[in-house]
C-alpha cells in the first residue's frame, strides 16, 4: 500500500492534494490484492485519473473507482 510520504512513483513531484487523491484511489483498487501486478497496473491508472492528470476516457469500472 501507498503513503503520501512514499507515494506511487508517478505521483512523487504532485502536490500534497494530488498525492492523497492518488493514494487513496490507488489503495482502494490494491485492497485485497495486494502484490497482484494486474492490480498494480490498475491502481496506478486509478491513481493518475484520480489526480486529475489523464486526459484519457475512464471504461465504467474505474469511473466508479475515480469517485473514492
């Protein structure tokens, strides 16, 4: 799981906003699945949309993630 203080290594230079926003999103996905690489993957985007620095379109599933 990620902190603020060691955060995912996307989010190392945002802001303390855009840090929890990540971490929170990211961690949500991680919950259960700890070490499952697919899930990494998919918390990261989680943590980037969250943070609101993709321009990219969310598919229904990670929409709802992006609301945490």
């Amino acid at each position: 799981m990620w902190t603020i203080e060691n955060p995912p290594k996307c989010a190392i230079n945002w802001s303390k906003t855009e840090k929890e926003k990540c971490v929170n999103s990211a961690n949500a996905v991680l919950r259960g699945h700890e070490g499952d690489k697919e899930y990494e993957k998919n918390a990261i985007f989680a943590c980037i949309r969250a943070a609101g620095k993709s321009t990219k379109k969310l598919d229904e599933g990670m929409a709802k993630l992006s609301k945490i």
